[in-house]
C-alpha cells in the first residue's frame, strides 16, 4: 500500500487549484489554495467545507485528505473516508486510491482488502500508477488474494512505466528474490538503479550492495559507498551501518574512524533491537582506536550533521 500520508499533500496541492470548476468555485478553491500555501489550514477547512457539502468532488477529496493527514484538525480517519467515499463514488481517482489505502488498513473503515482491491481497480483503469502499486503488492504480499508474485511483477511494471520509484524497487526486489521471474541479480541491480537514481533510499541501499558484493554489477566498494552515503543521509539505519562499516574498514576510500563513529551512532539511533545494538557495539570499537583529536573531530560532524538532520552528513 503506498499510503494516503505519502502522496496526499501534493494531490491536495493539485486538487486545490480547482481545475474543471464553475469560475466562482474555482475562486474560492483558489483562496482554499492560498490559504493552505500559507499554512492557515483552519481557513482552508472552513473555505473547502460549504464546497465539499454542496457535491464538489475536488472539495471532498481535499477535506478528506486534511482529516487524513491531520492537516489543521485532528487526525480522523473516519471523516476522512466519510469524504473520500463521495469523492470516490463519483470517481474521483485520488479519493478512489486513498479511499481504497483506508480500507486495506482498516482506518476509519472496516478492513476489507476485498473492497480495497475494487478501488484500486477502478483507479488503475484511470490509469493511476499508485492503483497499480497497491494491486501489486496485495498480489505480493498475499493480502486478501492469493499470492502471485507474477502477477505482482506485471503491476509493479505498469507503475514502473510511469516512473514510480516505489514499483521500480520493488521490480527489482522481485528480481533479486527470483520471484514472479527467474532470479536475475542484473535486472536487479537495472530496477535499483531507476528508483535509486529518484532518490529512493532503499533501492539506494540494495544498490550498494550488489556493488559491494559485486551482484549483476561490477565490484565496486567506492560506488557502494556512494550509494550507501546517498541512503544513509535519508536516515536508512542500513544504510548507515553500512556506510560506517566501509569507512572504519577502509573500504571505498581512505580509513575515517570520525565518520564511522559518527555513523555508527547514527545507525545505533535509527536501527532496533539486535541491529541497534550491533551498531553501539561498532561505535564502541570504533571509538576505543581513535585518537582525542580524532574523537574531537568526531563531534564537529557529528554537530554539523545533526543540524541538518543529517541530509547533507558526510
């Protein structure tokens, strides 16, 4: 499921311009817009509610989606799917795909990956890259259907076709597992690199690893470190065990134990359990080789990485 939370801001952003409606409510859309731009979402609400209640069907997927995404009201995914279903039965295909995300998870509704799956149907034929994301990975994940990794790989490729990282990862996964095709670690390494070059931080994880194990690509340990930086800096704890692992080893470029502490405790934050533990005890060796200047520097990037949460960390 991709999840109403993970597109429904930018399709708010869209839908409140108010295309294809009569001049006077594509007016008052417009102010809605305005005033969401500018973060009133309380006048947003007020401005949408008399539009959503006089049947326009952007008004109702925009209110849906504020009380999905808890966007200047309580988060209540009851109301939500209350608008999403007039939106969605008038086919509206964004409400048609969150409407179907609310059913799958059982928020504000009953849960009913049946009726999940008709949504996203009906979406998909509107040609919704999400709608065939999400049929895909009911097929994956066996959800409500049986599993059918073939038939996963065919939707995931109609979302692929229209650039969606996501299904792009996920081609590639399938691949990488030999599931729903013959195991083949370069078409692996192919689909990681389409999402990975979209910024999508797990296929930037997998990538770095076949590059470090040389999968379906060259061995390559700087290239992995590359793509592990690349990962990392989206806060992927894998990601950045991995990276502090190459630069404590001296793997990909010249030893840094700074930058391995600093990652290290990274990792130790973002990872759980085992993981988080395995990331502690590697910031623990790390650090008991280091010098005080070392240690010293350690804490200037640290510092200068937390400041930016990290997104330009190196």
């Amino acid at each position: 499921m991709a999840g109403i939370a993970s597109r429904a801001a930018a399709v708010l952003i869209c839908a409140l311009a108010g295309a294809g409606q009569t001049p006077a409510r594509a007016a008052e859309s417009a102010t809605a817009f305005s005033a969401y731009q500018k973060g009133d979402y309380a006048q947003a609400l007020a401005l949408l509610r008399p539009l959503a209640e006089a049947g326009d069907v952007k008004a109702q997927y925009d209110l849906g989606a504020m009380y999905a995404n808890a966007l200047g009201v309580d988060a209540d995914p009851a109301k939500a799917a209350q608008w999403l279903k007039k939106a969605s039965a008038k086919g509206y295909v964004f409400a048609q795909v969150d409407l179907g995300a609310l059913y799958e998870s059982g928020q504000g509704v009953a849960k009913d990956q049946k009726e999940a799956m008709r949504l996203y149907r009906l979406a998909a034929r509107q040609g919704s890259p999400e709608a065939e994301l999400d049929i895909g990975a009911l097929y994956d994940g066996g959800l409500g259907i049986p599993a059918d990794a073939a038939e996963a790989m065919s939707w995931y490729r109609k979302a692929a076709s229209q650039g969606l990282a996501e299904a792009q990862y996920n081609i590639g996964r399938l691949y990488a597992q030999g599931r729903g095709a013959p195991k083949d670690m370069t078409q692996a390494a192919a689909w990681y690199r389409k999402a990975a070059d979209q910024g999508h931080d797990s296929a930037e994880l997998n990538l770095g690893a076949l590059y470090y194990a040389g999968q379906g690509v060259a061995r390559d340990p700087a290239e992995a470190l590359r793509w592990f930086r690349a990962s990392a800096q989206k806060g992927n704890g894998h990601a950045q065990f991995n990276l502090a692992t190459l630069y404590a080893n001296a793997e990909g470029g010249p030893q840094d134990l700074p930058r391995a502490l600093v990652w290290f405790s990274a990792a130790a934050t973002s990872l759980k359990d085992a993981e988080a533990k395995a990331a502690e005890d590697g910031g623990r060796a790390t650090a008991a080789g280091m010098t005080p200047e070392q240690r010293a520097q350690a804490r200037a990037i640290a510092q200068a990485c937390k400041a930016g949460d990290y997104a330009v960390c190196d």
